[in-house]
C-alpha cells in the first residue's frame, strides 16, 4: 500500500510542475514521470534497485592509479 502511495505522490509531484504547467498531455513526459515513480515505489520494497551498491563496489575494488604504485605501502597505510 505505501509503495501505491510513493508511486502516486511522486507522479503527481513530476506531472505538476512549479509554473502551473501540466505534464500530461506531452506523452514522452508522462512515460518519464510513470518511470520515476515506478522505481520510486520499487526501491521502497526492495534494497538498491538500480544496483548501485555493485557500481559503488566496483570502483572500491579497482587497482590504484599508477601514481599512487610508486608510494611505499607503509606511507599510505594499505
């Protein structure tokens, strides 16, 4: 029930734009805003639904730059 209720609020807050503009009758815009509230309402019933908790690993776990190779380890604490 609350994700039914992210969904609606959060498309009514995409559709009805601050200069008293009404999005809905513009259909790529209506798509975009049905998208938006979608994943608003999907990442209430589940964790990172985009999966961005992977990219964030990802760039934890690359090797360093080559600059920072040339540094003794003791000196930058790994």
């Amino acid at each position: 029930m609350s994700a039914a209720v992210v969904f609606v609020s959060t498309f009514m807050l995409i559709v009805f734009q601050p200069d008293d503009s009404i999005l809905f009758y513009k259909v790529p815009e209506v798509i975009l805003a049905m998208a938006l509230s979608a994943l608003a309402a999907i990442s209430l019933l589940r964790p990172d639904p985009l999966r961005l908790g992977q990219l964030v690993n990802w760039f934890r776990d690359r090797p360093a730059d080559d600059d920072d190779r040339d540094v003794p380890v003791s000196a930058t604490g790994r």
